[in-house]
C-alpha cells in the first residue's frame, strides 16, 4: 500500500532530499501497523514519537489505510 509520511523535529535529516514541505510516500505491505512503518524508516523506539494518522493520534499496534497520511513527531525536550 501507499501511504504520505511527514517528518517532524531532526527525522526528515535521515532522508536525503527529503521535503519537509510535502513529505515523501512509502511503499509499505498491506497488512503493517505503525511499528511496522517506524521499522521501515529506521525509527527504533517508537514511545519516543507522537505518530498521527488522518488527523488522528495512532497508537504503535494500529493497522496502516492505504492512502493515508502520517505525521511523525520527534519528542521535544528542553525548558
């Protein structure tokens, strides 16, 4: 399936010639939750991300829409 992913905070530096501004598209199997998507993009520890599928917080073990749009969020830190 297709899906549009969108990286926030330093993510989208792992990607050459990633655009911040319109994302990129992953090709990812039918059947992948969104642990599954953070493997594919090399994203190791998945409680350290706030991942929002189609307007709506998705949880690790939530199954992927084709056709969806994600916005992958690094935790902030900092005062």
């Amino acid at each position: 399936m297709n899906i549009k992913v969108k990286l926030f905070g330093t993510l989208g530096q792992n990607f050459p010639g990633y655009d911040s501004l319109n994302g990129m598209d992953v090709n990812i199997p039918d059947d992948a939750r969104v642990t599954d998507l953070l493997a594919h993009l090399g994203i190791p520890d998945t409680s350290n991300y706030l991942v929002i599928m189609n307007k709506t917080i998705a949880k690790s073990t939530d199954r992927l829409i084709h056709g969806a749009t994600l916005h992958i969020f690094q935790a902030m830190a900092g005062g």
